[in-house]
C-alpha cells in the first residue's frame, strides 16, 4: 500500500472510533442503524419529492431577480414540510446516490423553513443551489438505474437488480400498496430515530 494511502486509512480508521466512542459516550450503540429502506421505495419517494424541487428551483430564481430573500407563507411552508418523512426515508436506503439526493431534499425543506436565519441574499442562494445540485444528475434526469447499479457485480446480475427493482416500482405504484409500505417504514423509523 503507498505511504499516502496508508496514512488516509489510519486516519480514517482514527476518525471511525472516534466516532464511536462519542456515540458511545452519549449512550448510543457504536454503530448507526442500518438501511431499511428498499431502493424502489426510496426511487418512488424521490419521484414524489420532483414537485417539492422544480418549486424550489422556481423560487431560487424569483430570489434571485428580486435579490432579496421572499418569506413563504404558512401555506407554502406545510407544503414543503409535507416532503420531510419522504427526505428523512430516502436518506435511509442502502444507496449512497440516493442517501445524497435525500440529504438534499432535507437541506432544501430546513432553507425553506429558516429564510429568516439569512441576511444575505447570495449565501442563502448558495446553499438553496448546492441543495438543489444534490437532487439532480449531472447527466439530465436520474434514472432509476443509477440507484441500482453495483460496480462489483457484472452486467447480467445488475439487469437482475434493476428489473427486480422496476417490479417492485409498479407495486409500489398501487395506493393501498405504497401507503401500507409507507406506514411499515414510517413506523420503523421512529422506533429507531433515538439511535442515530
């Protein structure tokens, strides 16, 4: 192993336990949870949330002409927080690009929520666009594929995951069907929440 690589792995594996003993030191397990979110339902979920991100897009560019940052109303502001358990669950699938675009849609619900915390119109659009940026692809729209892709496996075992993950995508769009999954994550989420 280089010399350099060995040094990011050392400290790496220092940052990991430092980590732990703080989650320990606060009475946590060592370890977070972990996933529990189907990829098809974080897809769906996400697909739910489009709305939530061409309004902020929107209002990113009335702010931006007005150079001033425009306070949502009630209203607007329920709409928006009616997306947060879709942003909280999306984050909690086993996928990294998907845990992303959760974690952006999350930065864009606390933006929304908290204009009032910001007085300069360009910070606040700074951090309203790298949200933004977190929800979409360099490469146009996502698909579905770029959340099941796994480098490790090859081409044939990967069509296998994709087309087990598009079944459970047209499953999920039946509304007793989706909402009951719902309900099941929405539960297990919160008796685990305390951990992370």
């Amino acid at each position: 192993m280089h010399k350099d690589n060995k040094l990011i792995k050392e400290d790496v594996d220092r940052l990991i336990k430092q980590v732990q003993e703080d989650r320990k030191a606060r009475g946590l397990p060592p370890e977070s949870p972990k996933p529990f979110v189907p990829i098809a339902m974080g897809w769906v979920l996400f697909q739910r949330c489009k709305p939530l991100i061409d309004y902020t897009i929107e209002y990113a560019n009335i702010v931006d002409k007005a150079n001033e940052i425009v306070e949502l109303n009630e209203e607007q502001k329920d709409w928006v927080n009616q997306h947060e358990m879709y942003a909280t669950l999306i984050c909690k699938t086993d996928d990294t690009l998907l845990n992303i675009t959760g974690g952006g849609l999350i930065g864009i619900i606390n933006l929304l929520n908290n204009q009032s915390d910001y007085e300069l119109v360009g910070e606040y659009l700074r951090k309203l666009f790298r949200c933004i940026y977190f929800t979409k692809s360099d490469y146009g729209e996502y698909q579905l594929s770029q959340f099941t892709y796994d480098y490790e496996s090859d081409s044939k075992k990967n069509e296998r995951i994709l087309d087990k993950t598009i079944e459970e995508v047209e499953r999920l769009k039946d509304d007793d069907y989706f909402n009951q999954e719902l309900e099941k994550l929405i539960e297990h989420y919160e008796s685990i929440k305390h951990l992370y």
